[in-house]
C-alpha cells in the first residue's frame, strides 16, 4: 500500500537536526526525507503524527550499534548508507529515525539528511544517504526509542580525497571530565600556494574561533564537546576538511554517577569506556560480557555478539571496513583487528582489537581480532585475551579484578578478601558480618560504614541521605527554608576507635547547599536524649563552592559508652540548633588481661624469676594487636616496673633484690597505640631466699660425760647474723683427732635444739677438736673456732632410742631388758672399788706431793669451776666468768666450796700453755670420784640444797677436817691427803688437788 506525498503538509527545514517526516503503524516506523519519496508501510491501518524535536536528546541506556561502512568513502559513487542494529530483547513500540547532527558546509541546503531507515530485520534498519558525494559528508545520528527513552548514536562520514584528516585517524575521541591537556589536531593532506590557505576550526557550526593552527586545546567542559571542523579558507562547502567528534565524560575517570560522580565504574577491559551514568562498560565491536573480556568470533559484533559484518567475504576479513559506534561515551572505533579512517588496515604485530589499541601481553604473537595468545600469556597477565594483570589496579581486586574495593579514599584493596588497606569503606558502602570487602549500604541506611540512617519519608540517596521526595521524617528540620532533601548540615559522625584514657577525634561530615556560606560546629554529650553540655570548642567551617566538609574535633572529656553529638550554628553567637545534630555512642578498645597470677621459676637471694601464661586474641579478654609485656615488683610502698618485654617473652627476672624478702609480682600486656597497657594480673607472692649465716653458733661448751660422751652445748648468733627469718634448719658438729686428717660430722636437725650428745666413734686418750655451724635455707655459715678435748675413758656406742623404740616387744621382755643392764652396773661398781683400793694403798707409800698447774685462760665454755681453790687460791673470792669476753672478773660473795671438774682442754692460753694434769701420775684421790659441773646460774640452788640439813655431808667434811686440824698441826690444805683421810674417802665433795 502506498501512500502518495500529497498526504504530507508539514516539511521541516533541511539541516535542522529534526526528522522529516515521521509515519506511525502499529508494528514499525518508516521514515520520509522529501516529499518526492514515499513511504512504504506493512500494516493497511495507519497512525499519522509528526514529531519535532529539539537538537540535544536525553541519553537513554538503550543497546544499539551503527556500522558505518563509508567512514571514509562519502564520496564513493551511488547511494551510501549506515545500518543500526537493536540488541534489546523486547522490540514492541521501538522507533528508529535518523537525522544530521549539525551543518558542517555554508549553506542549509547543501546539509541534506539522511533518507527513510528501512527495515532489515526486526532488530536491524538501514539508513541511506543522498547519492550525491558531497551530500554524504557530515556527522549523522541514528535514534532509537522505547516508550519515555531514547538512544542516540552518531558517526561521522569523509571524503576519501580530503585535503585534512584527524592526525590520529579516530572519528570521535572520548576524554574525562577533569583530564587536562586535551587537544585536537587535524593532519593537512593537501596544501595550497606556496604559503599555504590558512585553517579555520569551528564547533557544531559556529562561527571560526581558531585561524592558522591545525592542534586545538580544549578543557572538560561539558559545552566543549561536540562535533569539530577544520577546513582551509574557502574551501569549506567542498566538503573536503577533517572532521571529529569530541565526547566529554560527565565523570572523572574510572567514575560515574554525575553530578557528584562517587560511584565506580566497572573494570572495563580490550577498550570498553565506562557509561557515565550507569558505571557499566560499553565494550567495543568484537568483544561482550560485562567487562568486556569475551571476545566474539572472528566477523562478529553486538552487545551479545548476536550481529555479523558478513558481506559474501570469509569470516576472519567480514568486517575490514566497518566502523562500528556505539552509544556515548564510547563514540566509533574499526571493528577489532582493523584501523584506520576507512578501518581498511589491519593490527601489526603485537596488537589488536577496536583501532588496534590493545596490547598483546604474549610469550608469542596473539590474535589480531580476539587477542588469544598463540602460546601463553607472559608472566604478568592471564585471561583468555591475556589482558587481566597479576597486580590489580587501584580500586579493584579478585581473580579477574572486576571486583570493586569501595574503599575510603579511593584506597586500594587485598586482591583476594577486598579488604581495604585502610580498613574504611567509601561513603555508601560498609563491610557486613563474615564478609571482607566493602558492600553498598541496605535501604535506609547511607553515609560512612552506613551508620547513618536515611530520615525521609521515601526512599533516600546512599551516599549523602538526600531524601528522593523531598520530605522528611518527624523530628528532623531544615536550617530555615533553604535546604532541600532533609539535608539539615550532618550527614554522618564518626570516630577514630582508640584506648581508653585518650583523646578521641571524631568526625562531623558536615553538608550544606552551595549557597550556605558557612557553620559553626560544635561537640556536646548527650543527656537523655537532648545535646546539653559542650565537650569541643566551636569550629567555623567555611564551604566554599563544596557542598560537604569532614571537620575534626578532638575532645579529651569522652568516657566508655558516652554519646556524642555534632552540632551545627547557623551564625555566630546563635544558639545551637539541637533538633540539627547527629549523635554517635563512644567505645573504646578493650585492655588485654591477663587472668591468671605469674608464677615463680626460681630464687636466689638476690633475684627472682618468674614466668606467665602467653595473652591470647581468641581466649584472652581484649582487642589486639599484642605489642609486648611488662611486670612490676613490689615491696612495701615501692613498685619496681620493667622495660616493656616484646609479645614473646613470657619469662623475667629481677635482679639485685634484697634476701630473705617478700615481693608482690604481677604482669600487664600491652596492645598498639597510646595508653595501650593493660590492667595489672593477679599477683604472683615470691621471697629471695636467705643469704649464708654470717656467725657460728656462739657459747659453745664441750664437756665430757662419763662414757656416754661428749655433751656439747650451745647458743645462736643474734638475727642479723643468721639473716634468715625462718631460722636455723640444722646444727652441724664437726670433730675429728688432731692427729687425724678426715674428719666426722653430727647434724642436728632440730632447730631449737641447745645441746646434743656426741656418743660415736670416740677413741679414749685422743684429744678431739671440735666445730660448730648452724644452716639455713640460704646456706651454711662459717666454723665456729676449734674447741679441743681429751678423751679419758672410752665412750660406748649407744644405739638410737628412738629406733629402739619403734621396735614392738612383749611386757615379759620389757621388764627382763634392764636386769643385764643392772648387772653389768654392778659389775663395773665393784671392779672400780677393787682398783680403788689398790691405788689408795699403792698411793700411801708414795712421797705426798701435789702438782699446782698453771691457771688456765678461761673461754669457750659455759660452765666453769666457782670459787675452785685449784684455780683461783684458798681465800681468793669466787667470780663469774662469761664466754667470749675479756671483761675482768669482779669480787663477790667468799667462795663457796663448790668446785667444776673436767674442763675441757684449751689449745691455746693466755699466758703460758698448760699441760693436763695426768691422772696417772697423781692417782692419791681417784676414789673420791668426779661431781658434776655446775652452772652459775644453778649455784643458789646448789647451794642450798647442800646446807639444808646439819648433816649435810658438805657441812660434815668441813667439821670434820677442822676437828682433825687441831689434833694435829694445821694443815687443813693437805688435810685431805693424809693416809688415812685418802684410805677412808672422807673428803669426796672436797677437790684434793689443792696449792
């Protein structure tokens, strides 16, 4: 069905960048360029409408491809033409028209558009252009709706004969907002005269702004961009002059979302541009996926592959050609494999894709269309065209680095977890449970870490909180009536997390319409709910042309728990505006603790060693890292700290203490950071032990008993010298012959002990030197001096009583074990009567003589003889002499006839030495026996024991020998040794060695 021009009143102007005609049908769109065409349709029932529109277009996001076949053949004979193809899936309402983008020669009516597209297939529509060469030439578009949006691409037809080109040979060329250096540059193929026609460059048709250079500077603008020409003086309707397109990015690189442009855009690799407005890549011919790392087969294009550039020619060459453009910003490149303005010449070696602008990264040679390594991909790349880096680019991370880190600051991530370097995610994004890397905020939430809470009625932006309606919730205001979207100036607060007992810094990312010029912020503590007591000194922000500024405020009054808020004064001196703030609760790190007390290694006197259990981040309480340890000693009011030990040290010791002290030892772990230290552990109770007794035991007396032997006595050292608080542990006896080289030793393990008996292995006739030291727990002291006795009569070797005891016996043996004992006694009682007897009659028939000895230097003993005529004379009165002093006895009460026997022999005297009497020699009174030594501090017992009765045989000797000293001569010194005074023993309490 046809329908005739005639039904067409309505004609746009040629050039104005608006459709001819448009004529509607259910099914498809057909498009008329001038009144001499007509329109062909497939449905009998029509819809007629015109449509004009305006020059610029809304952007849609719609996925359509242009292949352009005569980029750089506008003038080739015949009709020339360009093909839109349809990657979307539903193509119920699709309309397609074409247009000329702007005049690029003088006159409108040499500025043509393009004919009615025609269908190919469902998805794909042929446009045809004016047969005629120049006709051809200019920028054109291909637009494609579906219900409210629209897609536009455009592309660019030359002459092949042109006298000036892009230098780079690019139709379009795509910068960022932000990028600086940008420049165009066009080549002259032909010149003109021998100094040339001078260039002229002009912007979507504009009047000449640059004359005489062929290289342009231009900033990021958004109104700089746009389709540029260069032509030579007159000669600009010949159509004959280099043209480009420059298409500026809302966005700064690797970023979209304008005006503010936060969000990242994907990784986009083999060439794909980031769309900037939705982030995702806009692959170039040849390639698909969503970052463009599958490569299509060989004569292949589409956003899914799905079109081919066959044309009756092999596959491998189907699109030697073709320039295929896509939707801005991507703009037109060759198909991949191809460069060029007419995408004729093929990728040298080590390069391939759209333009050849890829990089093989092979051992080898790769493949020109798809980049696939003919061996393998050098050590620094992998993927399929070996175009993924082993190091990802800042921003990104995982195996292809196609993740996004969404770091704070832009910070790069772990390739394998995502977790920022800084540990803080951008605006919008957070890290969530069991989860790494940073994630888009959950609705309701926006800001950093996504702890602020969105306060609008419908839904709100993630990055700022602005509300999407405008409305705010209940309780929220706006400063005045100037701030749209409940942005009341505090987008979010927050804090660097620190040790207890230090300055904290928190944040108020504050926000404010443009026009605000400035705010005072201020810190307050939150009481119930409401901002009430200042904690920060007010800060002036000043924002400038920015809409948001962070402002830190350090506060050293914030405690565990405490909430905080950030508030805003609209002017100076106003009060605050406490329905405008945002409030955050302050917590600290967590101290590591160590639970359990040190415990002690080792002691000497003088040092302590204690070791403790390791802190551990998954048992112990605390946050970490660990940084080391320190341990304290204490004493009294005095606390000893060490140096702060590394975090595997779990063993110390202290030196130079003082012995046989008590010490308090704990221990704290430290985590990183200032005031890091950690409570003090249970405390660990140690002593230094005690240093070696300085003195021996003192008063030491050895003294003979009979033949039960030696009953040595003694007396301690005062405090300071045993330096022990515990005491003594054991007594030491040691004594040995003279004459003998080893020596024997009797310990005595009872510590209160003043005395023991020596009954072992003594020789009878030895003189014995005896020693004495006391122990303990800090060693053993020095010998007390050399004690020297004779040993008379042979000692028996009496068995331990206490093993005697342990042993069980009937009553019969209990009571028959003395009888031989008794026996024995009576025995010897009788054998030394005899030997008495002989030497008293032996004795009378020798001359009477008595030896005096030389007084003795009287020391080292407890016990000495009082008022001992032998010792001290007849009328010499008696003296108490002490042990180890030199002090000179003092006269007291007469002396008493009570006399000390068996001294023990001294080896050295103070006057002349002394040679025991023998008692072999001087035998007269061997019958009168030997009394027991007494104590001085016995003696008024002694003494009155023996005078109690007036018979005391004390009492009686002394009568008698005065009722014989008058019948004969007197004589009462030798009284005692007359015949028959010696033969009757009448004198036996009366020493008879006498001077």
């Amino acid at each position: 069905m046809a329908l005739w021009n005639s039904l067409f009143s309505l004609r746009a102007p040629v050039g104005s960048g608006v459709p001819q005609y448009i004529i509607a049908c259910t099914d498809q769109l057909y498009y008329c360029d001038s009144f001499e065409k007509t329109a062909k349709m497939l449905s009998a029932t029509l819809i007629l409408f015109v449509i004009i529109a305006q020059h610029g277009l809304t952007q849609g996001y719609l996925r359509v491809s242009l292949l352009n076949r005569f980029s750089f053949r506008a003038d080739a004979a015949g009709f020339k033409s360009f093909e839109c193809y349809i990657s979307e899936t539903s193509l119920n309402g699709i309309r397609v028209r074409s247009r000329r983008v702007s005049y690029t020669r003088n006159y409108q009516w040499r500025n043509p558009g393009p004919l009615i597209p025609s269908v190919v297939a469902s998805n794909i529509f042929n446009i045809d252009l004016l047969s005629n060469r120049n006709n051809s030439f200019g920028a054109f578009a291909c637009d494609v709706s579906l219900n409210d949006e629209t897609t536009s691409v455009q592309t660019i037809l030359l002459r092949s004969d042109a006298d000036i080109v892009p230098k780079d040979r690019l139709l379009t060329k795509t910068v960022n907002d932000g990028d600086t250096g940008v420049s165009l540059e066009m080549e002259e193929i032909r010149t003109f005269g021998r100094y040339g026609l001078q260039v002229e460059w002009r912007q979507d048709n504009s009047a000449p702004f640059i004359k005489g250079y062929t290289q342009i500077t231009r900033d990021t603008q958004q109104r700089n961009q746009g389709v540029y020409e260069c032509h030579h003086l007159y000669r600009r309707d010949l159509a004959v002059h280099g043209l480009q397109r420059l298409i500026i990015r809302a966005c700064p690189s690797g970023r979209w979302g304008p005006p503010n442009c936060v969000g990242v855009c994907d990784n986009c690799y083999n060439g794909g541009v980031c769309e900037d407005n939705t982030g995702d890549c806009i692959c170039p011919a040849g390639f698909m996926g969503p970052n463009c790392l599958t490569a299509c087969p060989p004569g292949m294009f589409g956003f899914q592959c799905e079109f081919s550039c066959w044309d009756g020619s092999s596959a491998r060459s189907a699109c030697r050609g073709a320039m295929v453009c896509l939707p801005d910003p991507f703009g037109c490149r060759c198909a991949s494999g191809y460069k060029g303005l007419g995408c004729n010449t093929n990728c040298e070696a080590g390069h391939f894709g759209a333009n050849c602008k890829q990089r093989c990264n092979c051992d080898g040679s790769c493949h020109a269309i798809t980049g696939v390594c003919s061996r393998n991909c050098n050590s620094r790349f992998s993927g399929g065209s070996c175009q993924i880096p082993n190091v990802c680019k800042t921003g990104y991370y995982g195996d292809q680095c196609i993740e996004k880190c969404h770091c704070y600051t832009d910070r790069a991530c772990d390739r394998r977890t995502g977790e920022c370097s800084n540990r803080m995610c951008a605006l919008g994004y957070a890290t969530r449970p069991g989860s790494d890397h940073c994630q888009a905020c959950e609705d309701g939430f926006f800001g950093e870490e996504c702890r602020g809470e969105c306060h609008c009625q419908q839904h709100c932006d993630r990055i700022r909180g602005s509300c999407a309606e405008g409305t705010c919730m209940a309780s929220w205001s706006t400063i005045g009536n100037f701030v749209p979207h409940c942005q009341i100036g505090i987008a979010n607060i927050s804090y660097d997390k620190v040790n207890p007992n230090t300055a904290v810094d928190v944040r108020c990312s504050l926000s404010s319409p443009q026009y605000i010029q400035s705010f005072t912020a201020a810190l307050y503590r939150v009481v119930s709910g409401v901002p009430q007591e200042q904690i920060a000194a007010d800060d002036e922000v000043t924002f400038q042309n920015s809409t948001s500024r962070i402002v830190t405020m350090t506060s050293f009054d914030i405690d565990e728990g405490d909430e905080v808020a950030c508030i805003l004064v609209y002017s100076p001196g106003a009060s605050p505006f406490t329905d405008v703030f945002r409030a955050s609760n302050v917590s600290f790190y967590v101290l590591p603790i160590l639970s359990s007390a040190p415990r002690i290694v080792s002691a000497t006197n003088t040092s302590i060693t204690v070791e403790w259990s390791a802190w551990n981040p998954g048992q112990g309480e605390g946050d970490p890292p660990l940084i080391g340890y320190r341990t304290y000693l204490k004493s009294g009011s005095r606390t000893i700290p060490s140096s702060v030990l590394s975090d595997t040290t779990t063993q110390h010791t202290f030196e130079g203490l003082q012995p046989d002290s008590d010490y308090t030892i704990t221990v704290t772990a430290s985590r990183e950071g200032e005031n890091g230290e950690g409570p003090e552990s249970p405390p660990g109770l140690g002593s230094s032990s005690c240093s070696a007794p300085l003195d021996a035991p003192i008063n030491i007396t050895i003294t003979k008993i009979k033949s039960k032997g030696v009953n040595v006595t003694w007396q301690n050292p005062d405090e300071e010298a045993v330096r022990c608080r515990a005491g003594v542990t054991t007594f030491m006896v040691y004594y040995k012959p003279l004459d003998a080289v080893s020596e024997q030793t009797h310990p005595i393990d009872d510590a209160s002990a003043s005395s023991t008996l020596i009954n072992m292995n003594l020789e009878a006739g030895k003189n014995y030197s005896f020693q004495m030291t006391l122990r303990t727990s800090g060693g053993e002291s020095p010998r007390s001096e050399e004690l020297h006795l004779v040993i008379t009569v042979p000692v028996e070797n009496i068995k331990d009583k206490s093993k005697e005891d342990e042993q069980p016996g009937s009553p019969i043996g209990l009571i028959l074990a003395p009888i031989p004992i008794l026996i024995v006694i009576i025995a010897l009682v009788i054998v030394i009567l005899v030997i008495r007897r002989k030497r008293n009659s032996g004795a009378s028939e020798q001359p009477q003589s008595a030896v005096a000895p030389n007084r003795p230097t009287l020391q080292n003993h407890a016990y000495y003889t009082i008022g001992d005529p032998s010792v001290l004379g007849r009328n010499t009165p008696a003296v108490q002499v002490n042990v180890g002093t030199s002090e000179r006895p003092q006269a007291s009460a007469p002396p008493l006839p009570i006399y000390a026997t068996n001294l023990p022999v001294v080896e050295e005297w103070n006057d002349d030495k002394v040679i025991p009497v023998d008692e072999e020699e001087d035998n007269s009174y061997r019958n009168l026996g030997t009394p027991l030594p007494v104590k001085v501090a016995d003696l008024p017992g002694y003494v009155a024991e023996r005078t109690k009765s007036k018979t005391d045989s004390l009492i009686h000797q002394f009568m008698l020998l005065n009722t014989l000293s008058k019948k004969v001569e007197p004589k009462e010194c030798t009284a005692g040794q007359e015949p028959t005074n010696v033969v009757k023993n009448r004198f036996p309490d009366i020493l008879p060695h006498l001077w």
